[in-house]
DNA sequence: CCATAATGCGAATATTTAGTCGCATTCAAT
DNA sequence: ATTGAATGCGACTAAATATTCGCATTATGG
C-alpha cells in the first residue's frame, strides 16, 4: 500500500476499491479484474488505485484478506462447540457453516476461493490447518478413543483441504448428481471413523 | 481446430505445440502460456499456430485433455486390480500412482492441474468419478460388508475430489509438516472406513 | 516433372492492460 | 480565511498480446 488512508474519505475509497475487486472476480473471473475495471466498478478512478496499492496483485491480496478473516472466525467460533459437540456433530455444523459462508453474496468468495493456485490462498489453510489440529488434538486427548489416533496431523490435513476443496467443486459443479447433506453426512462419519470416535460399531 | 492436419509433418507440429504448451504451463504458470511463447518453445512460427488453433484457449483444452488420457489410463488399470487387493490396498496403491503421475516431468501435470478452475477440468472429474462409482458398487456388491453402505455416490465423489485436490495441494505445499505416507496410509484407511470394509475393528 | 493443394512463415495490426504524472479539488489545522 | 497536505482525477505512455494475411515453401497425385 503506497500511502496510508489518513483521512476518513480516502479509508472508504480504499475499502470500496476491496469490494469492487471481490465483485468483479466473483463475477468475471481473476483474469477480468484488471486495474480499470475494478476502479470503475468502485466509481473511482485508476489513479486513485494506483495511490493506495502498488499493484493489481495487491488489491487480490486484500481480497484474500478479508476472505480469510471472515473463514477463521467462523472456524473459530465452532471449534469452541466440540467439547459439547463431539466430532461428528462438529464437522457436519462446520461443514454446514463453511458451505454457507462460500455460498453467500451470490457466491461471491466462491469463485474467489476457486483460484487459489494464484492467489496466496496456501497462507490461509495453513492457518486453518494449524487451528484445526489444535483443537482435535486436544479433544482426542479428552476423550480417549479404544485405539490411540495415528497421524492426527497427516488426517487433519486430509480433512481440511478435502473439505474445502470438495465444497468448492461441489458449488462450482453446474449439474452434481449427489446432494448438499450426502455429502455433509458422509463426511462427518469419515471424520469420525479417521478419529476413531465412530460410535455406531 | 481450424483445419485437420492431414499431411504427417502437420500432425507432428500439432502435437509439438500440444507439448510445449504443457512444458509451458508447467514451467511458468498459464498466465505465461501465451501464443507466442507455446510456439517459439515450440520451434513453431505463430502463423502455423492459428492455422489448427482458434485460439489460446483451444491449445489449453487440449493439453488437458492429454493429461485426462493419462490419468483415466492410470484409474482403469487400477481398477482392474481391485477385486484381488481389496479397498485399502487399492486406494493405496492407486494413490501412489496418481501421485506419481502428477509429479512426472518435473512436476509438469501438476502445474496444470492447478489451474482447474480456468481449464475444463471438471469433464475430467466427472469421468473419473463415474468410472470409480461403478467399481466400487460392484466390489462392494461381491463383498457385502456387515452393514450396507449407505451414499456410494456421495463417498465416491467425495474421495475423488479429495485424493485428487488433497495431492495436487500437498504437492504444491512448500513446506508441508506431513509426510506423503501418512496422507496415503490415512486415505487408505478412510476410504476402508467409508465402505465398511475395515476389518481392524 | 508439373499442377495444385497443403503447409509454414513472421511482419503487421488491433486490442488490452499496467502503471504514471501533472493538474484540480478537498480537507484540516491555525 | 489561508495555506499546505492529502486526495482524486483521467488522459497518456509503454509494453504485452491475440490474431490476421499475403507470400514463400513443400508435399502429393498423376
């Protein structure tokens, strides 16, 4: 970012610059969210962009950003849930939370997470992954399964991306021919049977 | 294609384009894999290149669908292997080989398989799931577990989608903190699980 | 060996895009 | 009110890039 906002019409520019980029990538794809076209959705002018990032890249950045803000609270907040949940309700309300947060805004971030190889999407399952492991190895430890869980990291790892990008597929999948709950409910058994917490044996 | 290569020295330019616009992608991104780059790599003018090519993109189309061919090969031997190894075994071993697969060629199928998203490769997702569907539910037919397994198709989707984005992202993963075994071995088991197949129990 | 179709070429054109710069406007502190 | 800093503008430049077209070269069938 060349300069800091200062003042309160130029944070609002800024901010509306972000939301116009999101937009436009949601809409036409990373490749359409060229410099002109994304000030012109904000009602801005290219020079004004060009004060406040140092490149195009910069403003995807941003947008990733705000994406990730907005998944890790909601991960945050269910993981404070599974002690009382227990795996298989926690991954199935989690799924169901994720899946809705993608789908929101006319599958705004949707689309944005589809391009992740471009973008600095790794940064942001990293995290999740590290909060993820976290939170099950201290569950797993609470509640002791027969036989002992292996490779917790390696199957927390599993998880997350297969989540992630399956639900993405899934949504971007013009004619799926399985449903929304199939999928959920099939997870959430895998998750735990994988932790060992498989009750219905 | 604006005309059919009917001559042999056309057909080999065709396929030498096809090949340096996979090397291309594979090496620096498809953003970079533009006419005029796939043709010099090539050995090509661009002129020749528009003659069999509409466009860009149709060369795009094509690598994919080299890649497809490879990968539907590889999935049809293994699964002509299923029914002596067993679903552990057979997810295991077909785990590796896709594994290698991407990674061949320094890393060359990998790179673009990244790119999914842009490229057509949900037809290619959707080929293989439903090759896989159709094994599964017949193994599972002859080995009927203890109880029925309920969703195939759900779980069949899900595993596709996950072993196929899960490797392609450890791959790409500069620094992953899991060892390619354990993810194997932890497919391996799930897919076991998910088909009631897991006689560990 | 000739006629004709197929192939190959690459300079030239048209478009798109990132990023800059000098000038105009607005704000905030005094 | 004044003044300097912050903000905003959009035409302009420079560089990439997709695609075309007329001409040169090569193969093929008779």
């Amino acid at each position: 970012m060349r300069k800091k906002p200062k003042q309160q019409r130029s944070q609002s520019l800024v901010q509306s610059l972000i939301d116009a980029a999101a937009e436009t990538i949601a809409e036409h794809g990373l490749a359409a969210a060229t410099a002109a076209r994304i000030a012109e959705r904000a009602g801005v002018s290219v020079g004004s962009l060009y004060q406040y990032f140092e490149s195009k890249e910069q403003i995807h950045t941003a947008v990733i950003e705000h994406i990730a803000t907005g998944l890790r609270a909601l991960v945050h907040a269910q993981i404070e849930q599974l002690p009382q949940k227990g795996i298989r309700d926690f991954v199935q309300d989690l799924l169901h939370e994720v899946w809705n947060f993608l789908e929101a805004d006319d599958q705004r971030y949707l689309q944005i997470t589809r391009h992740w190889a471009q973008l600095d999407f790794v940064q942001v399952m990293n995290g999740l992954e590290r909060q993820m492991t976290m939170a099950l190895a201290v569950y797993v430890m609470h509640h002791p399964p027969r036989q002992p869980v292996e490779d917790l990291p390696a199957k927390v790892y599993i998880l997350v991306n297969s989540v992630l990008f399956t639900v993405v597929r899934y949504i971007s999948d013009p004619a799926p021919h399985v449903t929304r709950e199939q999928i959920i409910r099939s997870f959430a058994q895998a998750a735990a049977q994988l932790m060992n917490q498989d009750e219905s044996r």
